[in-house]
C-alpha cells in the first residue's frame, strides 16, 4: 500500500554516477509519480539554489537520526505540523553528553521540555541553553505546515476512507489518523531519498502519537512506512529501525531530543496562519518582521530559528491553498541578525 500523494509535476536535475542529484545537501531525483511530495523536493532543489547551504551533506556518516514530532492538534489551530530533525548520529551522541549537563543544572528533576510546558519559568530558563546547545548538531530540522482545509494530500477531494481496499491494516483507524501515518510515512520517505546515502543505517525515533499509540499501531505503521519507503528509495540503505519515546532509558536523552521538533512544531503551528495570509497578500520573495504581539516563547524560539549560520540548519515547507490551484509550496527561510548585521529583528524570507 503506497498511496502516492496527489498532483504531478515534471523536472529535470543533473545526476552522479550514484544516481543522486549533483547538489551537497538536497538530492532532487525526479519522479512525477510521486505527486505532490515530488513537487515539495523539487521546491526543496530550488530552495537550496537560492540558499547554498540549506541542506547539509549527511551522506558520509555511518548512522542518521531522525527525530519527528506533530502539533496542530488542538482546535483552534489553523495548520498540522509534521517536524523532524535528521541529523548525523555522531553528532547526536556529543550532543546527548552535553544536553545532560543543562539538564542537571535546570531540570535535573526530570521534567520533559515542550512548548506546551514553557508556561513553567524553570524551563523557560532551561531554554535559551537548551537551544543553543541544539545548535550544535550536525544536520536539519525540517518542518512541513499544512493548512487544514487539504482534508486529504492523497486524493482530490475529501478525506480517505478506511473502507479503501488498499488500507486494510487501517479499517479500525479513523480517517484523519490514517492521513497523518501517511503524510508522515511519505514525509519521512522523502528525506531519506534527499538526503540518505547508500549503506546508511538510520534509526527514527518518533513521538508517541496516536499513530504508534501501543504495539499493534506501532506494528502498523512501521510496516506502511517500509513499503512507502521502498518506493521512494533509489538506493540501499543499511539497518533501519522505528523507536518511540517510550524508549527513552530515564535519561531524558531520547525525550531531549523529541524536544527539538517538539519545540519548531509549536511554533510553526502557532505562526501558520500569519505566514499564509501574508504570502497570499505579498507573495514570494518577500521579507516581514516578526510579529510585534507574539508571546515571549515565540518570539525566542523565532530568534533562535533564524539563525541559518549554525550546524543544525532549519527550513519550512508550508502547504496551503493558492490561487485557483488545490495546493501552493512555500519554502520559507526565517532570517535574523547572524544573516547580516543591517537587520535588527527576525524576518522571514520565502520562495
């Protein structure tokens, strides 16, 4: 069961010898058949054409880390989240030494850093070291914001049903979570194919949402995920494994580092619905200052996101409707003062 995203488009890009695009970071192999996913890694291609760098070349370690969490959830939400970090494991692992220094010296009581906890100032202290260590991991955080109105990114019109032959592992599920697994199995996928290399082992570690909410679901889904991914992959990778939170020891390393996606997802969830209507009003290409009513926690965490001069680079893919089309791609760069010493605040820049 693969289920390819809908809408289509044509592309073409240079190729190595590995089959994979000539660019450092992002590998953009063209497959119209992939839909809409193909039309986010082309806008990624491009994305990365305009700002060298975007993606970093992953390719060379021996393990990647993917770490995803999800937000929108709540009603009043405009826009779902889908945030991951992928980065090189070896990075993870001195990260992982150094985030349990902050940890004793703020937290060491065990509570989880969230962005629906930064009501609590023992954590807000906690954050500003928090993020700044964060900075120091090799790799992405990518953050897909999709508008709700696209009730389903898999057909043209209303949701999937779990009558649907083809999700026959899914007829107990309801059909809004059965879109989630997807777009997260096919998100997931798609990074692999950009950014993965040959003989790589991978090990994602994924919240514990209602898609893996006890064995059987985490059976499911890791099974949707291999077949996705098959599709997506022009290469081998080595082992490739699926863990929840719940695999955290006690540490709080694994639960840290779901911090990091757990935290851009809040955010982005939180900054949806200004970013859409300003892209409608003004278009691409634009830059727009901060908003001057966000709330402290968004306005840090905004601050810390526009800083594209660290290891840990950050890029947003917003999906929403445009103009007489079902959907419109917006990569969107959030940019700040380590960008250039003439600007003063946060702004977001978009293509």
């Amino acid at each position: 069961m693969s289920h390819k995203a809908s809408g289509s488009a044509e592309s073409s890009t240079l190729e190595n010898h590995d089959g994979l695009a000539s660019s450092d970071g992002w590998a953009h192999v063209p497959e119209p058949s992939f839909g809409l996913v193909d039309n986010i890694s082309k806008a990624f291609e491009r994305f990365e054409t305009d700002f060298v760098g975007a993606f970093p070349n992953l390719r060379n370690a021996t393990r990647l880390i993917l770490a995803s969490d999800y937000g929108g959830d709540h009603a009043s939400a405009s826009h779902t989240t889908i945030t991951f970090v992928v980065a090189d494991a070896e990075s993870i692992s001195d990260w992982s030494v150094a985030q349990q220094v902050v940890r004793n010296r703020f937290i060491g009581d065990g509570r989880r850093v969230s962005y629906k906890g930064l009501t609590d100032q023992q954590k807000m202290r906690a954050l500003p070291s928090f993020l700044a260590l964060a900075n120091c991991i090799k790799g992405v955080v990518v953050s897909f914001v999709v508008d709700k109105s696209l009730l389903s990114l898999f057909q043209p019109v209303g949701r999937l049903s779990a009558h649907d032959p083809e999700l026959g592992s899914y007829e107990s599920w309801k059909p809004a979570t059965i879109e989630r697994a997807l777009r997260i199995s096919h998100i997931a996928s798609m990074l692999l194919r950009g950014i993965s290399g040959s003989g790589q082992d991978v090990l994602w570690i994924t919240d514990e949402d209602e898609i893996v909410a006890n064995e059987s679901r985490l059976r499911c889904f890791v099974e949707t995920f291999g077949n996705i991914a098959n599709h997506y992959l022009n290469h081998t990778l080595g082992h490739c494994r699926v863990a929840t939170s719940a695999s955290d020891t006690g540490a709080r390393d694994i639960e840290d580092l779901l911090a990091i996606p757990d935290l851009v997802s809040g955010l982005m969830a939180d900054v949806a619905p200004e970013l859409s209507v300003k892209l409608t009003l003004c278009g691409a290409g634009q830059f727009f200052p901060a908003p001057p009513t966000a709330k402290s926690k968004v306005q840090l965490l905004a601050n810390w996101f526009s800083d594209n001069s660290q290891p840990l680079r950050r890029v947003v893919c917003l999906v929403d409707r445009g103009r007489g089309a079902k959907y419109r791609i917006s990569c969107i760069r959030f940019n700040g003062t380590m960008d250039s010493i003439d600007q003063k605040q946060s702004f977001l820049h978009t293509r």
